[in-house]
C-alpha cells in the first residue's frame, strides 16, 4: 500500500505547520497499521525534495519517541537550508530548480526568526543519527540539493546505519517528475521499488 499524506503548506501556513501534519499522520498510520491491514513493522517513509526534508525529519522525530520504521527512501531532499554547500552554487542557474526559486521558497516557508542551522529545520544539521532506518538515497548529478543528500547518506553511514546512495548523473531536481522524457538508462522509480520488496522482504 501507498498513502500519500496532504499537509499544510506556506506562505499560508508557515513551518512548522506543514511538517507537523506529515509527522501527524504518519504517526497516526503506525497507531492504526492493524485496522488498516498494515504490517506495522514494514512501514517506510519517503519524500522528495521538500518532502524529503519532512521525510527526515519524520524519521527522526519518531526514533527520537522509539519508533522505528523500517526504511526512508530520501529523492533528492531539501536539508540544508542555508543552502551552504557547493553543488547550490555550482547550479545555482539552468537546471530549472535554481537558487532564486530556492530562496523564494525558504523565505515563505520560515519566519525571519527560524534559525536555519537548526537541526529541526535542516536535518543535515543533526549530531545523533544512530537508530534511523535503513535508508536509500537518490540525487540528481545537476541538483542544487545533490551534496546535502550525499552528505546527509555519510553521516548516516558514520553512525551506523545501513545506506544505499544512487545519484543519477546528468538528472536534475525534477528527475521523478520528467521520468521517461529524459534520456537515462537506470530509473529511479525502479530501484525504489526493487530496494522495497527486498529489504522488506527479509522482515518476518
């Protein structure tokens, strides 16, 4: 089964509004798993972009209660929003999602109060990771937001927990969105799904 979760969004409903919704309902799924037909130990988190940094911040909100879940499939996630790391810059213009567009985003999502260095902000930010599920990671290779998935999969792997990276070379932000319009041998929808059945798989 796949749920998809609406949540508030900005510049209505400013952050953390929306991210509440998505850990609200998430939670609410992990309660109600039985009455839903669920296996209650084989439940994944996933977001893209924007969805990924609520995604994360998902997973580690409910570790941080002693709930696990079983995996978080991470495409090309939004964590670092002071937007620090190199790839921001180097496509910062041309690759559809660019640094204006970002900063329009940040600047109606956060109040002018919001620290973006903290961790419940940008998750690439978070000191402790041990107890997370295991991951996949996606970026694309022309991505503003491809270092920040490819250091946030790093230091997961630091603090032990079991990480697939795949970045797509030549792909940009929207690779999920223009999928089969692009030129690319490998699909990323595929290998989420072949990573799923697997890892699930091996759950009793």
């Amino acid at each position: 089964k796949v749920i998809a979760v609406q949540y508030r969004s900005a510049p209505e409903h400013k952050y953390p509004a929306g991210l509440n919704d998505a850990y609200a309902a998430t939670k609410w799924l992990i309660d109600h798993a039985k009455e839903l037909n669920i296996h209650p130990e084989k439940i994944a988190i996933s977001g893209y972009s924007s969805g990924g940094n609520f995604a994360t911040l998902t997973a580690l909100r409910l570790r941080d209660e002693g709930i696990k879940l079983a995996y978080q499939v991470l495409i090309c996630p939004c964590l670092d929003l002071t937007a620090s790391l190199p790839s921001q810059k180097e496509f910062a213009e041309g690759y559809l999602l660019d640094a204006k567009t970002i900063e329009w985003f940040l600047n109606h999502y956060l109040s002018q109060s919001d620290d973006r260095k903290d961790p419940k902000i940008s998750p690439l930010f978070e000191t402790n990771l041990k107890g997370l599920p295991p991951t996949l990671m996606i970026t694309a290779g022309c991505d503003p937001l491809r270092d920040e998935g490819k250091q946030y999969a790093d230091n997961l792997r630091h603090a032990g927990v079991k990480v697939k990276y795949s970045c797509y070379a030549g792909q940009i932000n929207d690779l999920l969105v223009f999928r089969g319009r692009l030129d690319q041998e490998e699909n990323p929808v595929d290998e989420i799904g072949e990573v799923l059945r697997k890892e699930f798989g091996n759950l009793k």
